[in-house]
C-alpha cells in the first residue's frame, strides 16, 4: 500500500456544504476532491493499492481524517462533484476516534496530522514531506513501494506541521522544478513509482 | 508556445448545459475541464506560454474548437466548474470559421481535428501524439519548447483521427508504464518539458 495525506486547512468539517460551490463555502474542498482523483484513477480502472488520507481542519469541528482506500472503494467517478459527494457523505455521519465506513471504501474519524503520521511511525512506514526546496525525487533511491507521501493545501503547510512532520519524515522531496499544486504532484509522484515498480519487474524477469 | 489538443467525442457543442452534470449532460466536458486546470495552473500562477485546444464532436453542431490562450487568460480558476462556465460561454456564441473571443483568453470557431493539425503543420510545429504504445518521453531528445500534443478522450482516438495524426506527425510518445488519463498525461508531459528547460538554463549558464 502507498498512503498519501492531505491537509485541508479551511476544509469544512460538516456535510453541510453545496456540491455547486466546492470551493467556497466547502472550504477549497476541490483540491481534495481533485487529490482524490489524481491519486486513485487510471485510464482503465482504479489504483488498488492506495489509500488517501484528507485532514479537515475547517470549521465548525477541526480535526476529522476521511480515508478513501483504493481497494474497497465503490460509486466514485473522476469528476470533482462524485467525490465531493463521497466527502458530504463521511462528513453526515458522527466520527468518533474509531473509523467508520460512510460508503464501501470511504471511512471516517476524529484525528489530525499527529495521530496520522504516529500510525505510520508504528508500523514503520517510510514518510515523504512534499516540498519544493526537497531533494529532486528522481535522484531518490530508497523510494519504495510503501512509501507515504504528506501534502499540503492551496496554504502549503505551517511551520508547526513542518516541524511534527519532519521530524519523522525519511526526507523531503520535489517533484521538479517548478511548484506544482498538490493534486498534479501526486501524478508525478506516481509515475516514479510505477517506472520503478517497472524497472523491478524487468530485472526480476531477467535474474 | 507549447500546443495541446483533446479530442471531446461526445463534448456539447451548445451552451445548453447544466454546470452541475459536467459528466453527463454535457457529454463527458469535466475531461476537458480537468485538461484546462492541468494544461494551465502553476502552485503561484498560470502557464502563460501554452495554448489548450479543445476539439468539440458531440451533439448538436459537431465540430467547434475553443482555445483557451494562458497569455490572455482571465476568470480561470482550478475547479471544473470554472473552466466548465467559460467552456459554456464561448458555446453560447455564434460560431464562424473564424476565431471570436468569448472571454479574455477564451476563443470559438468552427473546425475539427485536420484544420488544426493543418495549420500546425504549415507552422512547422512539431506534433506529437500521446499513445502508450508510443516511445517513452524521457528517452525522447528532440523535444522542444514549442511542441504540439495530441491526446483523446475517454474513447481514446478513432482509428480514422490516428491516421491523420500519424500522417503529420514527428512521433508517438507514451508517459510511463500505464496509461493514465489525458489531465493526467498533460502534468507528466510538462513536468518533463520544465526539466528540460531548466537543463537548458543550467547548460547555457555554464557557458
């Protein structure tokens, strides 16, 4: 599995929001939705093995984490409105610091960037803090299958999630040389991956 | 300039849409929608140096091209709804064979796939198409900051569209080892023409 985090820091923690205005009165919910996009379709068909984690820190209720997982996910479509929808849908139920499932392969809680990225310390996961100052991602050996990937939003990441995230990060990383927003990185985080996962194959099949 | 032409097969070529039904009404126009924000959307800004050619084939008038020209691009933003509302607005105007601006940076006129790739070639632009049975883009060496690329749609392109292309065109080239959409091809494309670019600054600095 391969996790990448967003966090949105106006994205609105209520399903009360019109899927016509995702970016106004949802809190820049498209960028999400856009995320959600970019990490999970392919031409023909779905990335499996991936979950997306998005931390909602808008109001009225900061602090909820929707995971969208690659390999139970059902009724999503590329389009921003379908998983905007799927977001309205987590955000009406309750969360409590336990997932629960709003729709197959969407699950919702209580948390935020610390707990997220505790998860992942635990199970050593190897983290990546996106950034455009970080080492050229193409030069980066130790990328793996597994990798979880921190993005921020249109207002980047404060310098306090900066410190909680480098601090267990593995390294930071850029996609190239211009900054890209974070719906178009993970594009280009993904096509490394699958070029590597390529290579992987081809040199398994010539041993 | 760099050029990139989608194919819409189904794409409305009327304003009479709903915003709300990108998908389905409008004849699959969010693909065109999401090909607009890659093609043209920087972290901080826009990319002025390309245009976006969307070719419109559906019902009830087939056969309209709408340009949308990042140096004179306004009242763009990154959500599909945005670049669906000037996609709507040029459709709401007379189209001629002749070019006529709807909104700034946003242009109509009648025409298909040939004329443009006419008009490319007459330029002496070189074309490319966006094929995953094509040559890998990071082994191509002559791609050049003024290209021109061709992609399809959900449907791909017709067997009659690839003949055309072929015929003018300097090659096929394939973005990784799966396929992906077009939105999604577009951000590796020029993820890569911006490395090249900055080889070439670096190169010329050296010098």
């Amino acid at each position: 599995m391969k996790d990448f985090v967003i966090i949105g820091h106006k994205a609105l923690t209520t399903g009360d929001f019109s899927l016509n205005d995702l970016p106004g009165s949802a809190g820049r919910m498209d960028i999400l939705c856009r995320c959600i996009n970019t990490a999970l379709f392919l031409s023909h068909g779905m990335r499996r093995d991936i979950n997306v984690h998005l931390v909602l820190l808008g109001e009225p209720d900061p602090g909820k984490i929707i995971r969208f997982n690659g390999e139970q996910l059902r009724y999503l479509s590329p389009d921003e409105r379908s998983s905007g929808s799927l977001i309205k849908k987590a955000l009406e139920k309750d969360a409590t610091p336990f997932e629960s499932q709003s729709t197959p392969g969407v699950w919702i809680r209580r948390g935020g960037l610390a707990k997220l990225l505790g998860e992942f310390t635990e199970n050593n996961r190897r983290i990546y803090y996106l950034h455009e100052d970080g080492e050229d991602m193409r030069n980066t050996s130790t990328l793996s299958d597994d990798a979880v990937f921190i993005l921020g939003d249109h207002m980047g990441v404060t310098e306090e999630e900066e410190g909680t995230i480098k601090a267990v990060s593995a390294g930071t990383l850029s996609i190239g040389p211009l900054s890209l927003h974070s719906d178009h990185c993970i594009i280009i985080i993904l096509n490394e991956l699958d070029r590597i996962g390529q290579k992987q194959t081809e040199s398994q099949a010539e041993t």
